[in-house]
C-alpha cells in the first residue's frame, strides 16, 4: 500500500480520472465527427431551401427529448439509493433516446433546414435565452456523455462519480431545454 504523502503519479499509478490515449482520441474524434454532422446537416444542407414541412419529426424528437430527461432522473434516483443496476438501465436508456433524438433531429434537419423562431419581443429574448446556452451546452454535451459512460462502463466509478456531478445537470439542462425550444418554436 502506498504512503499517503507519495502522490500516485510517483509510484508508477495512473491517476483515477486518465483516460487511455486511444479512448481520449475515440472519444474526441466521436464528438467531433457528430458535432460536425450536426453543424454540417442545419447550416449547409439544402433542406431549408427544398422548401420541406416540419412534419411529426419535431414532436418526435421533443418527445424522445422529454423521455430521456425522465430516465436521467429515474438513474439518478436509482444511484442515490444504491441500486445500481436499475442506475445502469436507466443512464443507458438515457443515452439510447439521446442517440435516437440525433438521428431523428438530423433526419428533420436534412429535410426542413433551420426553422425560424417567428415570435417577437419579450418572447423572442426568452426563446434565445434558451437556445444559446442549449445550443453550446448540446456540443459540450456530447463527449461529456461519452466520457462518463465510458468511465462506467471501464468500472472506473470514482473517476465516473465525479465527471458524472457536471454530465447529469448540463444533459438535462439540454434534454429540458430541448423541449421548451420546440413548445416556444412550434407552439403546441
């Protein structure tokens, strides 16, 4: 057992949080790839020009949005009462409804192209308020996500406890906010 004045990194011990070199660059190049794809399939598709109709996509995807924030609650109640397995379900749950909201927000997009916010005033300032901070927080998202499964998954839990503290609040932050977006956009 090592003394506990002797930092890890001195005795040959990866710290708890390192990730491998080859998972850092998965991880990064994931992200980047679907941060790219998202950014590549609203602002330079021809979906907007193509004149498409927003059809049942954006319900849809509310709906898978608003699902996910459920089982992000559902795993973190899990946890804090020690059922793990129940934890493990739920977050994995989460993170399926989240990978199909992508796809689904990619399908619409490539279809419809960006849809304009047409409220004005007070409401316009609230619909911004929301979507900026969603919009950047949604890129951020993504390797965070990928980083704290990752962790759980490799059974590296205390490494995955505290990047999980910052992943769970800025998911769901996206995962609600992602739904107020499309009540304020679609108004139904």
């Amino acid at each position: 057992m090592p003394e506990p004045n002797v930092p890890s990194a001195e005795i040959g011990v990866a710290p708890a949080s390192a990730e491998s070199p080859r998972a850092r660059r998965i991880i990064f190049v994931l992200s980047g790839v679907m941060i790219a794809g998202v950014a590549a399939v609203i602002y330079l598709g021809e979906g907007g020009r193509a004149g498409g109709r927003p059809g049942f996509l954006p319900t849809l995807n509310a709906l898978l949005n608003a699902s996910a924030s459920l089982f992000l609650l559902a795993g973190y109640s899990f946890i804090r009462k020690k059922q793990v397995s129940l934890h493990k379900r739920s977050m994995l749950t989460a993170c399926l409804l989240s990978a199909a909201f992508l796809v689904s927000y990619l399908v619409h997009h490539a279809q419809v192209g960006s849809v304009p916010f047409r409220g004005s005033g007070a409401l316009r300032a609230l619909y911004l308020l929301i979507l900026v901070p969603h919009v950047l927080l949604a890129a951020a998202i993504v390797p965070l996500v990928l980083l704290t499964l990752f962790r759980a998954l490799s059974e590296r839990f205390d490494a995955h406890r505290r990047i999980a503290r910052i992943t769970l609040p800025l998911w769901l932050y996206v995962s609600v906010s992602g739904v107020v977006v499309y009540l304020l956009l679609y108004g139904r």
